[in-house]
C-alpha cells in the first residue's frame, strides 16, 4: 500500500505549480481579529508587561473573532491548520479545500493533545511516576479517540524532552529526569496516539518533540541555549526521540533552542544526518510555531528570508505560523538559492501523511454527532480516575497518620481545594472547569465531614471541630509548562503561613501539594507530618486524592524527577558522575555550604500504607542479557503495587560514567505477607557508552547493580562483565 502511496505522490506533486508547493508547506493558526490596533500576540505581550490588565485585556477579546484565512486557502496557499479542535470548523476548512481548490489536497489538522483532550488525564509528569507503560498507552488512546472525533489529525505530542532542571517549566510534560523513562513514556503515547493503523477515523499522528536536548536548557530557563558534548547528548538525550521513532511516530518536531550553536530549525546534521539518515525517519518535519523566523533573533540568519533558506536546506518540511516559506521560497527557488528538488521533498512528506491518515480517501472523518457522543465516556473517565490514582506519590506519612479512618472530620483549607479550572494543568486546551472534580466536591459527593476555608478565615474556628487539617497548596497550573520558568522553587510563602497556622492549633495537618514541577520543600517537609504529592491530577483529581486520604486507594506512584531540598542544587538529578571529590562532610569536596549534598526526596523514592523489603538478590549472565533476579516481600497489612528499579554503575570505564543508571523496572502487586521472585533483564548493549572519539563501547569490568525501591535505598551485588 506505501508503494501505491508513492506512486500518487508523484504524480500529485508534478501536477503541483511553484505556489501549490509552497503552500503544501504552510501551516497556520486562526488568528485574532478585532476592535484592537495591535496584534493579537502584541496585546497578550501588553497583558503579561503590565500595560494593560487582565481586565482590559478580555474586554477587548470579547470583540475579537477567529479568521482562519479562507482566501488564502482557496487559493491553494495552506496545507494544514494548528489549533482548531472542532469538527464543524474542521470540516468546513476540509470542504474548502476538497472542492474550492484546483487539486482537491486535503487539509492536515494538529493540535496540542498534551494529556487528554476533553478527558484531561494527569500532566506527563505526574503520569510517568505511574511507571506504567500500558497505561500510558491507554491514556493516549483515549485522547486519540476523543480528539479525532473534534476533527483532530496530528497531535504535537509525546514530549520527551529529558529534564533535569526543576526551574524549567515544561518538565511538567514529560516523564522527568531519566532517559530510560521517557523513552518507554514515548513509545507508549505513540503507539496509543496511533493505535494499530493511522488511516483509522480514531487514530492520529503522533509529533515526537522536541528534538532535541529542549530539557537542557542553560539554567532551566525556558528557550535558552544547549551547551553539549556530543557524549552527553547521545547518552543522555537523545534516545527518547530515537525510541519514538522506532514506534512507529510520524511526524518530528525540532526545538527552539540551538545546540552547540546552531538552532535546531535549522540544523542540517540534526534533521537529515541524525534523523532522516541514521535513524531511518521518513514522516514529517513541522517547525515549532514561529520558530524559522526566530533563527533571526538567534543570530544565524540575516533575515526571515535567510531563515527559510537555512530551515528548508536542513530538512524543514512545515513552517507553523512564521510565514517565512510563504513569503520567501519562491523567490528563493527561482533564483537558484535552493534547488527545486529539496522543495519537492519536503511537499513529499507532507502529502505522505495526508495518505497515511487516509485523508484522500476520507477527508471529513467525523462530524459533530461523533463529536459529541465521544467525549468523556464513561470508560474514558474511569482510566482518567486510575491514571491520577496511580500518579499519586505519597511523600511523607510519620506516625501513619494516613490513611484516614472513616468517619474522620476534616477542615480543609487553601484555594486549591475547590478550584477545579487548576486541577488540570499546563497545556490541556480541551478542559473545562465544568467537567473537574475538586477535593471539596469529591468530599461532599461522599458524604465526608468537612468544612471548607479558601484563604485560612475562620481558621481556629474550624480547626476546633476537626480532627485532621487538609492544606492543598503548591502552585497554580500558569506557574508551570510553557514560558513558565521559575528561579525560586520553594513554596510560596502564603503557603507556608497557612500551613505554619495550621500547624500551631496542634492538630494534624496533611499537605496536598499540586504542582507541576519538583518543588524546594524542606520548611514544608519539617512542619508537617504527612505530604502527598498529587500534581496537576486531570479531571478526577478530587476523587483521586480523596482515595489515597482515605486508603480506598494504596498510593504506589515513585517519583521521575528529583526533590531538591533548595533551589540553589539545581540543576539537580541522580545520575551525575561523583566528581574526584565527591560531595561529603570534608570541607574541600563538591558541595555548597549552605545546602546538604543530598536531595529532600530522591529519583525513585514513594512510600505506600504499607511495607515492602528485598531479599536474595541474584545475577545471572544469559547469552545476550543480565538476568536480575529478587525477591520482594510485601510485610505490611494492605495489598499494594511496589515499583522495583534496577541501577547499575561503571565504576571504571574510559570515560567517567554515573554513580547510578537506571535499567530496568518492573510493577508487582503484592497481598499482605506475599513475597513474589522480579526478574529484570538488562541487555548487554545497554551496558556501554561513547567513548572520547564518539565510538560505542561495550563496558567491561566490574559492574555494580543496585535494585530496590528507589535510586538511594537498594541491595547492591557486583559481577564482573568480560
């Protein structure tokens, strides 16, 4: 059938003019028009700098309407939309395109489907300390099925962008900190994005970003340069784009940011020697929106033209919302600057998805009855309810003051605990406040005695008829995600004064936090007895968070990204080399005097309402892997899930290597007293690195394997590898 793909594309393209082409390259947003002198972009600058409030700012948006360029369309000038998720304008544009141009090309829709679409499930961050593959996948298909029916053909997800910087804002869409992790994260949501064949009315592209290293970001500032060997970048970095790709994804998004220099929209050894060459990639290159026209702001090119010259050249094939191709690449091709035949590849890939999403076939796959009767289901809430049960990490439980006892009474306090807009996150277009359930409404739902204070009024009074204080602080879903950088982590100190107050009536507090990033906890850590990391939870947050209070639901989420106890450690993660003097008691060794050396809450690390121990560790080399084998013991009262992590170390190798890496994991449930064997299996090539000349070396030597319940509290057993 790709033959036959292939086939139509030629001939399709040799049909096209210059125009067609370049219009093929064209992908646009609807923009804002309205009783407003300035651009949309300029009045949102205007709101954020303070020149206009927030107030004035949606008094003249509510003059605003939506042009989605329909002349251009018409005149073959668009090939695909972002931003538009509805199947009535969705397939208005189609028609325009199908039956209004010379050639009847349909129109390729994305959208950002970050973590659900009407059925918001937890951001990726929270998800992945599920360290659950299979249900990543069924979220992503769930998303996939309800997007498609509000006309959705490509979604610009999974990010795999490993972070290791708390500060860095978009650490809340992906699965943390740890290469391992977010390649399995990535290969999971491609293959639930586009389930079993992509030509399917409920399947959509998957867009892997954003290649590459986006999460190294100098300082955790967002957009801000990349600065690598190439060592780290392959070791590192690297292999979660490449692990998307071996899914099967699509279509490839490069990032904003440059590396070593040169801006990845336009870095030719990236996007044709890396991906299409050495990796074998052969979907489609979409630009970040504007990010071809910023290579001015870069500093690599002389103008937007310049830009559009580089980006085409180095394998660019769609130019969202820049307009640099359109306004430039026939003049360029013209005058010879850029050969013809690299334009034709780009329009290649770009009607290649087209063919694949059967899109020529079926243009207008859906329409507003299959919208509606779609969203939220009743099977999609339940696995938006798992999916924030088991993103839950329980941080600190003393003296087991959790689980609640039934019939507790509750006095519950901070905004967050009714606020169901916050519940859902960075980057989840799709939601409404309407559909999310807060902790107070799961409360009342469920007939709990509560009462209910936003801001700490009447604080005493309340706290004098309960037994248990719930805090629910942390931060609100603008403070993480996209442009949301932070260089203080810590709580906000309204926070810290309620709970502080909560603290002083002698009463037991639990904090809630949600959040998009790893906070600088430690005042937080010492004043109360229990903390419970919910993040941003999705739809079904309350419910979530009340069932792991009330032990209807035994918390088994580990932590993906490290807890640094000041935001001064960051960038802060666990597989760091040890440095010849590695961080101690002694005074010359790598540290800070105002700062322990260790984290508040370490990768890996989750505790459960009960206990698990770890017996009789083994190793055993197979033909091609390292067999792991242990035995874990669940010695408490409830069933639970336990997470066991394998790290290994290369305690002497050519190249200074990490003091743990993580290499396999495996999720076990386990009744009260039973005691299970977890095989784990590390294949041999997984065991080397890059070595100075940037070859490939299979480690040999002593080797050092670590397996338990989080990177720090582990059996360690050592082989020798020859």
């Amino acid at each position: 059938m790709k033959k036959d793909y292939e086939k139509q594309i030629q001939e399709l393209r040799k049909q096209m003019t210059l125009e067609e082409k370049i219009g093929q390259l064209q992908q646009c947003g609807p923009s804002l028009v309205g009783a407003f002198e300035v651009s949309f972009e300029e009045l949102l600058d205007m709101m954020f700098d303070g020149r206009i409030t927030k107030e004035e700012f949606e008094r003249l948006m509510g003059t605003a309407r939506q042009d989605f360029h329909e002349e251009d369309l018409r005149a073959g000038k668009v090939g695909s939309y972002n931003g538009i998720g509805d199947a009535a304008t969705a397939n208005r544009l189609q028609k325009i395109a199908v039956e209004e141009t010379r050639l009847g090309i349909p129109l390729l829709f994305g959208y950002d489907v970050i973590h659900g679409f009407r059925t918001v499930t937890p951001i990726p961050l929270a998800e992945s300390c599920a360290w659950d593959p299979t249900l990543w996948e069924k979220t992503a298909r769930v998303a996939a099925e309800e997007a498609t029916a509000a006309g959705v053909h490509m979604t610009f997800a999974p990010m795999v962008d490993v972070a290791k910087d708390a500060r860095w804002g978009r650490v809340s869409e992906g699965a943390g900190e740890d290469a391992l992790l977010n390649s399995m994260y990535g290969a999971a949501k491609v293959k639930g994005f586009q389930g079993e064949d992509l030509a399917k009315e409920d399947s959509m592209a998957a867009c892997v970003k954003h290649l590459a290293a986006y999460g190294a970001g100098e300082a955790g500032r967002d957009y801000n340069r990349v600065d690598l060997s190439l060592q780290r970048l392959w070791e590192e970095y690297l292999p979660p784009y490449k692990a998307c790709i071996d899914a099967g994804a699509r279509a490839v998004m490069p990032a904003f940011n440059d590396i070593n220099g040169v801006p990845c929209s336009v870095n030719a050894w990236l996007l044709r020697d890396v991906l299409r060459k050495k990796w074998g990639f052969d979907g489609l290159v979409v630009s970040d929106s504007n990010a071809i026209a910023e290579c001015v702001s870069h500093g690599i090119a002389q103008d937007k033209k310049d830009a559009a010259r580089q980006a085409v050249l180095a394998g660019m094939d769609l130019d969202m919302s820049s307009n640099s191709y359109s306004a430039h690449l026939k003049e360029l091709i013209e005058s010879g600057e850029i050969p013809e035949s690299i334009l034709d590849e780009a329009v290649e890939d770009v009607l290649r998805i087209k063919f694949e999403l059967g899109l020529f076939e079926h243009p207008y796959q859906t329409n507003e009855t299959r919208e509606q009767n779609t969203m939220l289901k009743l099977e999609y809430r339940a696995i938006a309810l798992e999916a924030a049960e088991k993103s839950i990490v329980l941080l600190k439980n003393e003296d087991h003051i959790l689980p609640l006892k039934p019939g507790t009474k509750l006095g519950v306090f901070g905004a967050l605990a009714a606020d169901r807009g916050q519940m859902t996150g960075a980057w989840a277009i799709g939601a409404r406040p309407e559909d999310c359930i807060s902790i107070v409404d799961a409360l009342k739902t469920n007939n709990v005695q509560y009462q209910y204070s936003a801001d700490g009024t009447d604080l005493s009074k309340i706290a004098a008829v309960s037994d248990v204080l719930i805090a629910a602080v942390g931060e609100m879903k603008e403070e993480s995600g996209e442009a949301a950088s932070r260089a203080d982590i810590t709580l906000k100190q309204e926070d810290m004064e309620l709970v502080r107050a909560l603290k002083a009536t002698g009463k037991p507090v639990v904090a809630v936090l949600f959040n998009g990033r790893p906070l600088a906890i430690p005042e937080l850590d010492r004043t109360v007895p229990a903390i419970v990391e919910a993040w941003h939870p999705g739809i079904y947050a309350g419910s979530a968070v009340m069932h792991v209070l009330f032990g209807i639901t035994n918390p088994s989420g580990k932590l993906t990204t490290t807890f640094p106890a000041a935001a001064g450690q960051c960038p802060m993660y666990y597989a760091h080399p040890n440095t010849g003097r590695p961080g101690g008691k002694s005074k010359f060794t790598s540290k800070y005097l105002d700062a322990p050396t260790e984290p508040l809450y370490p990768f890996g690390y989750g505790l459960s309402y009960t206990d698990y121990t770890y017996e009789d560790l083994e190793l055993e080399k197979g033909k091609d892997s390292l067999l792991v084998r242990v035995t874990v013991r669940n010695t408490g009262k409830k069933a639970g899930e336990e997470i066991t992590q394998c790290y290994v170390q290369m305690p002497c190798a050519k190249r200074v290597r990490p003091v743990r890496e993580l290499k396999a994991f495996a999720k076990t449930a386990l009744k009260p007293g039973e005691a299970r064997q977890v095989v784990l299996e590390i294949a041999y090539d997984s065991l080397g690195y890059y070595d100075w000349d940037m070859n490939w070396v299979s480690y040999e030597g002593k080797l050092n394997v670590f397996v338990g319940g989080n990177v720090r509290d582990t059996l360690e057993k050592e082989l020798l590898l020859r």
